[in-house]
C-alpha cells in the first residue's frame, strides 16, 4: 500500500489532497499553500535539461532493447576476483596453450577491443589499472556452461568499446603466447560507455576539457600521473628511512611567510573581520616543529602562489620540504645526491615494466653534482667584478653594469631582481645537467645563515644550494638563520627590499612572507632553534623531469589553474 504519509515532502505533487491523508492536516495544508508556488516559480525558471546526443541516445536505446540485461547492477563479494596485474603475475609461468580448468577466477574492467572470429569466438581486451588481460568468449564452452546461442549473440552485439565488464573464467595462454581468462560464463556489463570511446585524443583543448577521456585514450598521460604517484612514495620512503616525521601543518594562516610571494587572500565565517591567506610554504611551521624538539620534519603538501602561470608555473602546486636539526650544507648536498640516485634507479625500473609509454631519462644523477659559485661564475662570465653587494651604491652600480653589458633590466629594478636577471643570463643556462649553484648572495636569501665569501670576503653570502637541471631550479636547500637577532636584521632589510620576483619558484630561498616582519617566528626563535638544515624541492618539477615533459599541466590531474577554472564554465 502507498505511504501517504511520504507525500509531504512534495506537497505540491498533490493534484488533490483528500481529508483522509496525513496531508489533510492542517500544518500539511500551509506548508504546501506556502511551498507550492515558490517550487513552481524555480521550475519555471530553471532551463530545460539538453537532449542526449545522438550516439548516447542510439546507445540508449540498444540496452533498452535487451530487456534483460541490467546495464548498472550491483556487485556481490566474489572470492574469485583479481585484479588484472595480479592475475598477470600469478599466472605469467603458463605455458603456450596451457590452462589451469581447476582454478577459475574473475577480473573487472573496461574493455579496450571487442573482435568477432566467425559467429562462435569473441576477443576481449580488457583494461583495468593500467593493465590489459585478453578474454577469450568460446561459444561452444560457454554453450556446454548453459548459455544460449540467442544469449550469446545478444552480448557480442551489445558490448562496446568502453563498457566496464566482468569476466569469469580460466586461466588460458593461447598459441600466440597471450595471457587469457578463457570465460566459463557470458561476460556481464556492468557500466555501460554511453559514449563511444575514441583510438585517438589529440586536440588539446578536447583532452584537457575531457580529462578522464584523455586518461582512457592516452596511455602516456595515465602513466605520468601513475609516475608522479610513485615519485612521492618514494621521497617518502627516502625520509621516513632516514627517521624523519610526516607531518601537516596549516594552509589556512593570519599570515603567509617562507617564501617571498603574493598569496591568495579569503575570509572565514569564524572571523569575518580577519583576513585569512592560503600559505606559500610551509617553512616557518615547520621550523617550529623543530624548535618544539622534533629534530626531522617533512611534509609534503599543496602551496599557493597568486601569480603568473606558464610552461613551468602554476599557482597551485606541490612541495616536499624537510627540516633536520643539527645538519649542514654538505650534509644536504649528500642527502640530494643520495635521493636523486636512488630516484633515478627506480624510475629507470618502473619505465622498463610498468610505464612504459614515458621516454627514458637522459639526465645523469652520478654524484658528486658539480657546483658553480654564484658571484665568481658571473664575475668570469662577465669579464669584471661585482661591486659590494651591501653597500648602499650596489643597486646603481648594478643597473650601470646592465647598461654596460647591453642587458635590459627587469621592471622595478631591485638589487635582488637585478641579481636574479644576472643569475638567469649567466648561471641557469650552464646547468643543462644536474648542477648547484652555491655562496648566493646574502641578501637573496634572509631566511638563511650567511658569511664572508671564501675568495672576496667584501661579498657576504648565504649558506645555501640551488639545484638546477636543464636550466630549471629543481632544488632549493640552506643552514637556516637561527639567530633571532640577525633574523629581524634581515627580515628588516627584506622589506626595505619588497618583493624582488614577477614570479617567484617554489621554494625560492629569498622569502620571510613578502617583506613582512614576522614578529610571532621572531618570538619563537628566541626559544633556541638548534643548527638545522632546511630542504625543499617543487614536486611538480621532479615529475615533470623524470617523465620527460615541459609542461606543468602534463603532470597535474587536471591540468594548471586555467585548464580547472575553464571546466566549470
């Protein structure tokens, strides 16, 4: 019997409303009078559905037609199932045209080809995980397991390219050496493709605007995504071995520091007169792990950046820094070398079994990496010296070296622009192979510990590494001040400064939080931060080196910032 009582929650589906019915009550009668012309002034006003295209509605109506066949039904446990890739490893030992009849399993997936041998055979390539295992659909076999002929018709002039299947049978290797499931039961659909799925993706804007289409079709863009997957499990691995702890600190602050750029800004509904910004690294929070007696840190996360995008920015993005105490510049520069190694090995291994669609990397991780000294690199590449680098005449001197060397200077010529524009000219090129650039400039990097250069001890400079490959900063890593003092020094001069990059890198050692004085680190210093080591590397970079691409958006899910604001449109 229908529960009339359920008819209160559309009241206005109503045509009438009979006195024996809960909704004859009186509190049902206002609530619908009330409710009932506020629904159908929304519906009037909402825009009609658009109608399937043609091929969703062809495919529509061939299940419609089978009547019998449940296109979306539920799955039971079944202790048979297995994943293809398991079911590859178990089963890699048969011989040609050998089977297991004793054992039978089943695989799900989306079936990639669908090829008809006369009216009794049906191949199927079906893909699950990145992984493809043939099934082979015999009719005389499945006849004698109690499929009919009609039934047997009906499903290989139903599947399509696409469709998510599962497959019962036994493990079979056929003369052509091809791993199968020889089925002992008809195929069941279990998700339909309303879409006929394409062989070929290549308009950009399609892939990017039909991101998991272009997973499905392109193989190399899913095993790039897999690739970055390992690639953090991996850096992982690396500190969780070394005695490090995972941990995760705030996106959401008062205020945003460790870095020098502009932040995204947004309001809380807690504190609606505060202004809240989304970090653009996690570097100050962690060094307060440390000073909290936690000695090694790391997190891996998201940061953001209100800035330019390009080939190899995007304001949101993905970093992996650590924090060790009692740790030095050489013993960061053996940490990266051992890391990058160790990467490189296991990245080489992947791509010779699981990934391999993605080109082999040519880069050489063999350490020792060689180093360029910052200020003598330029000074030799240059033909003459830096001036004092801390003096109040160093700005203009650098701005008549630019006139000199007929280089234009950026916009808003700051020493620690003109410094950087020097550093793209003279130095990033030369690092076509893993390379670090070392005794930067003091004032590039305030939230670093600085000293006389070694060989022109008028020039102070950080105790900081930079590590380019392919003329890309792909590491950035220095023995962090830890002198309150000389950290509100710095910070001081950073923003008499103000900012000193159109776009700054991830993890670019010349932040505090954009000229700010943060008063609240300062405070915490004062507890004794011990001599540490600061490392942090822009994961997007790392997955970008490794799978052979220059574009950022190749190794994000769903592309940079604007391919994810155009989706919603």
């Amino acid at each position: 019997m229908k529960n009339q009582g359920l008819q209160c929650l559309r009241p206005y589906l109503c045509k009438s409303i009979r006195r024996s019915s809960p909704l004859g009550k009186p509190q049902y009668a206002r609530f619908y009078a009330a409710s009932a012309p506020v629904v159908r002034a929304e519906a009037e006003t909402q825009p009609a559905p658009q109608s399937h295209s043609s091929e969703v509605a062809e495919r529509m109506r061939e299940l419609e037609k089978t009547g019998n066949v449940e296109a979306y039904p539920r799955i039971g446990r079944d202790v048979r199932s297995m994943t293809c890739e398991a079911f590859r490893q178990r089963y890699q030992s048969l011989g040609s045209e050998q089977s297991r009849e004793d054992e039978v399993v089943t695989i799900h997936g989306r079936v990639y080809s669908a090829r008809v041998a006369g009216s009794k055979l049906v191949f199927l390539d079906v893909v699950q995980n990145g992984q493809t295992v043939q099934g082979l659909c015999n009719l005389r076999r499945l006849l004698e397991a109690g499929t009919t002929a009609e039934e047997f018709k009906g499903f290989h002039n139903l599947i399509r390219r696409g469709d998510i299947i599962t497959l019962t049978g036994t493990p079979h290797r056929t003369s052509r050496g091809e791993l199968s499931v020889n089925a002992t039961e008809l195929p069941r659909l279990l998700a339909p493709s309303l879409h006929p799925l394409p062989t070929k993706l290549e308009d950009l804007e399609t892939r990017i605007r039909n991101r998991h289409a272009d997973l499905l079709v392109n193989r190399q863009m899913a095993e790039t995504l897999r690739l970055r997957s390992y690639i953090i499990q991996c850096l992982r691995d690396f500190l969780l071995s070394d005695g490090f702890l995972e941990v995760q600190t705030p996106i959401l602050a008062a205020g945003s520091g460790g870095a020098v750029a502009r932040s995204f800004e947004t309001a809380a509904t807690e504190f609606s007169d505060k202004k809240i910004e989304l970090r653009i690294a996690p570097e100050l929070w962690l060094k307060r792990l440390i000073l909290g007696g936690m000695d090694r840190v790391f997190e891996i996360g998201p940061c953001f950046r209100n800035e330019g995008i390009d080939l190899t920015h995007n304001p949101e993005f993905t970093t992996c820094e650590f924090y060790k105490s009692f740790a030095n510049l050489e013993d960061l520069v053996t940490m990266t070398e051992s890391l990058l190694t160790q990467l490189a090995s296991h990245v080489q291994a992947l791509k010779q079994t699981h990934l391999q669609t993605l080109p082999p990397t040519t880069t050489s991780f063999t350490p020792p990496f060689p180093r360029l000294d910052f200020i003598s690199t330029i000074e030799s590449a240059i033909h003459q010296a830096l001036p004092p680098l801390s003096s109040a005449t160093a700005q203009p001197a650098l701005l008549g070296l630019f006139s000199h060397l007929s280089l234009t200077p950026p916009s808003s010529p700051s020493l620690p622009r003109l410094l950087d524009r020097l550093s793209q000219t003279y130095l990033e090129p030369l690092c076509t192979q893993p390379t670090f650039i070392t005794h930067h400039p003091e004032l590039l990097s305030p939230l670093s510990k600085s000293f006389p250069h070694p060989t022109r001890p008028h020039q102070r400079v950080a105790a900081r590494i930079e590590l380019f490959v392919s003329g890309t900063e792909l590491i950035n890593a220095y023995e962090e001040e830890n002198s309150p003092f000389e950290q509100r020094r710095k910070f001081i001069e950073q923003q008499q400064r103000g900012l000193f990059r159109d776009g700054d890198e991830e993890n670019n050692g010349g932040g505090g939080g954009g000229g700010v004085v943060d008063e609240s680190y300062l405070q915490a210093l004062e507890w004794g931060l011990p001599p540490t080591g600061g490392w942090g590397c822009g994961v997007d970079r790392l997955v970008m080196l490794f799978a052979g691409t220059n574009r950022i958006g190749d190794v994000l899910a769903f592309g940079g910032l604007r391919n994810v604001v155009g989706l919603g449109r």
